[in-house]
C-alpha cells in the first residue's frame, strides 16, 4: 500500500461498534495529536515530584553534596573573572577544558545571582534540572508517537518518565544529565519530524539542540557527525536536494554551536579539542592496574557494611606518578595518561578485554563499588527496567517502530562505554527510549485483553516501518 502523504491521519481498518487499535506510525505518517490538556498536566506532575525530591533531599544546602564537579570550581573562577578556569592541584589555576559550557554558565548565573556555594544558588541550580526533567517527560510524547506509538502508549511513556525514579532523582545532581536527556528526546522527535514533512524548522531545531547535546556530552558527536552523512541514505520520501540542504544545516549547526568552543580550545591548549580536554585521563581511569570499569576502586568490607563510598582512581597514582604530573597543563597530563593507559593495554591485551565486559555489564547493571548501586531498592529497579527493556524492545521491534536514530545514540553511547570508561549515571539519559517501548507494549497487550475494548489487530499495514 502506498504511504500516506506527509502530515496524513492514521489509517485504521476499524470494524462498526469498535474502539480503533493502537496503530504504529510509519514512514510519511502523522502521529498522534498531541492531548495538550495532559501534557501540561504531566509537565506539572514531574515537576512537582522533582523538585519535592530537591527538598527532602536537601543535597542543595552543601557545596560537597550537591554533585556539582568541576562544574562549580569552573563557575566560581567565572564570577571571580578568572575566565573559564579552576584551581588545579597539579599546576595551579590554569585555563581548562575539563568540563564544557553548558552546566558551568548555569552554576555561573546562579553563583552571580545568589552568591558562590549559596544553598540557593544550587537549589535554582537544580529547580532548573527539574524543569527540563519535566519537558523530556513531555516531550517523550511527542518522541514516542514519531517512533511508533499510538496516543494511549505515547501518554503512558510520557508519565513513566515522569515518575521513573531515576529520571526524578537525576535533578538532585548540580550535572548536565537533565541537559543531555532533554536533548536527545527533543532530537529524535525533531529528526524524524523532519523526515516526516520534509521542513526547514524541525532539521534547523534538530541540528542546534542536537549539538547544544553534543556540547554537554561528547558521546553524543559521532551520532550527530554520522546522521549527516547518513542523511543521504536514510530511508525518507526526501529528495536528494533536501537531503543535501539537511546535511548544510546540520554542518552549519555543528559551526555555529561547537566551532567557537573549538576555536577558543585550539587558543588555550594549541591542539584539536571539540569539546573536552579529559578522554585519556578518563581511558587511564578504567585501564590500570587497579581498574574496574569506572572511576571507583574496589570497597573494603569496611566501607560496604557502612554504606560508604569507595576511594577513586587518583588514589593508586604512586609519588612518583604525581610527581611526574606536577607542574605539567592539561595537554602534558592527557600525553601522561595516554602513555600509562595505552602502555597497560598493550602489556595487557586480555585484560583490557576484560574489562571491556566488565564495563559492559556495569553500563547495563549496577556498579557494586558505588553504594547506591548496592541497595536493595536500585537494584530491584534495574531489574525491573531491564525486563522492561528486553519486553520493550520485542515489541519495538516487532511493530516495526522506527529504531534507527535510538539505535544510533545508544550504539555509539554503549560502545564509547565499553571500550573507555562507563558510570551508572551514564544510561539515564538513554531511559525514555526503553520506557517509550515498555510503554507500547504494556498498551499493545492491555488491547489484546478480552473486554478491553480494543481490536485485536495488528498495526494497520500502511504504516510501513522506516529506520
């Protein structure tokens, strides 16, 4: 059957006297319409949850429980007008690299406005986390109908990001996390809007948040620099001159939001740097002598019976590891740890191997070094979104949903993770993804339920999949 034209109603086959079955989207087709009436109530049910979690929480109130990194030294050298800089314990204050703009401008405003280290400058800090906590959840409508799914299964992935724990607690963190899950939500729907109608905006829209994204995560760059190239090859009803147009845009978005970032690295550290300045010491983290996957080191029994977190990888350098550190920029660190890592690795081939998997099933599971990653509570979480994950998946994939674009960000995502270094924190932005399938597919067997109302019926057959 021939695709609806773009913008088209859903075709179902709908029998006199039923309710119509929840239909996947295919290529061309319009998704559901947006019931503006619950999003916004869904937007104010995530908030809320989010920011009643900042309160009991209350990690706002001290600068050392507010997760902010090197966020909060680089926004402190900021207000001070020391430029973007921070204090370093092996050369002093030094222009750096080791965090990008996003969250440090954020800390920055809220420094300036309420004061450094002020309770109040982190609780506006992470009131902002929970009103783009609360737009993913949002949006994840809207992201969910353009992957596939019908309105009853779009609403529901919508509110399951709005109460997925993880999704609710990520805002008490001073981090970009709730930047980057944002952005890939806001992305995939506006990738394949565009492919849908063919438009200017929505590919404009989708190159600048995409790269903004790039901007926060590096991970998120090699899935933006190959959907420009694979933009002439994806399956659309665009024609060649449209998708050289997109592939212009998104080339332009790239210069416009990651040049100047770019340009100003090359100034301070003469060297190529598109985002970060910390993918060797980050390498040498996970690929030592004493690693396990992630910035931790093993916990003692100590330690594990309290519930107290584990020393990190800085601590098994030797005196005469720092003294080779000290004095040396962020350019002469990153060769220091390139050649301990990559000295490791070629000494041991197996092991990096190892700890290649060792790094694949922390991404997947839990770190058992972290003490959140040992409760009880999180790890029945993980089990349950892990079956939610294969559960959804089957589905997604059995309904023919279009799984190019996620396929894309979690691949590139997975496997930068596995062969580098992974944390648990580092899967959360991928979530509304998994919740969007687990979410069709909890609607789609609801529908097959005797009395539900609804047609046993597969997706309507017009709504052909497209990567």
């Amino acid at each position: 059957m021939t695709p609806a034209a773009p913008d088209a109603p859903i075709a179902t086959d709908v029998q006199p006297g039923t309710a119509a079955p929840e239909a996947s989207v295919g290529l061309g087709q319009r998704p559901p319409a947006a019931p503006w009436k619950w999003l916004v109530v869904i937007f104010l049910v995530a908030f809320g949850l989010r920011f009643g979690v900042i309160l009991v929480d209350g990690s706002y109130q001290d600068p050392q429980t507010a997760g902010a990194m090197e966020h909060r030294a680089i926004a402190q050298q900021l207000v001070e007008g020391n430029g973007f800089s921070f204090i370093e314990k092996w050369n002093g204050t030094q222009k750096t690299s080791v965090q990008s703009p996003p969250y440090p401008a954020i800390l920055y405003v809220a420094f300036s406005v309420f004061g450094v280290d002020a309770p109040a400058a982190y609780l506006s800090a992470m009131v902002f986390n929970a009103v783009l906590g609360s737009l993913a959840a949002a949006l994840t409508f809207l992201m969910a109908g353009r992957l596939g799914a019908g309105r009853s299964a779009a609403l529901l992935a919508a509110s399951l990001v709005a109460v997925w724990p993880t999704q609710v607690f990520l805002v008490t963190a001073a981090q970009a996390i709730a930047i980057i899950t944002l952005a890939i939500v806001a992305a995939t729907w506006l990738f394949y809007k565009s492919l849908d109608t063919g438009r200017v905006a929505p590919w404009l829209a989708f190159g600048l948040i995409g790269c903004v994204g790039a901007l926060a995560e590096p991970v998120l760059l090699p899935p933006m620099a190959f959907t420009g190239l694979l933009i002439f090859v994806w399956k659309s009803k665009l024609s060649f001159k449209q998708r050289f147009r997109n592939a212009a845009i998104l080339l332009g978005c790239a210069i416009v939001v990651l040049g100047p970032w770019t340009v100003r690295n090359y100034q301070v550290h003469e060297k190529f740097m598109p985002v970060k300045s910390t993918f060797w010491v980050n390498f040498w983290k996970a690929n030592n002598p004493s690693a396990t996957g992630t910035d931790r080191i093993p916990a003692t029994p100590e330690q594990i019976e309290k519930g107290l977190d584990a020393g990190r990888q800085y601590d098994t350098l030797t005196a005469d590891q720092r003294a080779m550190l000290m004095g040396k920029n962020e350019v002469e660190r990153e060769k220091q740890f390139q050649e301990w890592a990559t000295g490791w690795v070629k000494e041991n081939p197996g092991e990096y191997v190892k700890m290649c998997f060792v790094r694949l099933g922390k991404t997947i599971w839990t770190d058992p070094h972290h003490p959140i990653g040992r409760k009880p509570a999180y790890l029945a979480l993980r089990a349950v979104f892990l079956v939610f994950t294969a559960f959804g998946l089957w589905w997604a994939i059995r309904n023919r949903w279009r799984l190019g674009m996620p396929a894309l960000i979690a691949g590139c995502a997975f496997l930068m993770y596995t062969l580098t270094i992974t944390a648990a924190r580092f899967t959360i932005p991928l979530e509304p993804f998994v919740l969007s399938f687990g979410a069709a597919g909890l609607i789609g067997v609801w529908n097959r339920k005797p009395g539900s109302g609804q047609a046993d019926a597969p997706a309507d057959a017009s709504a052909g999949a497209s990567a």
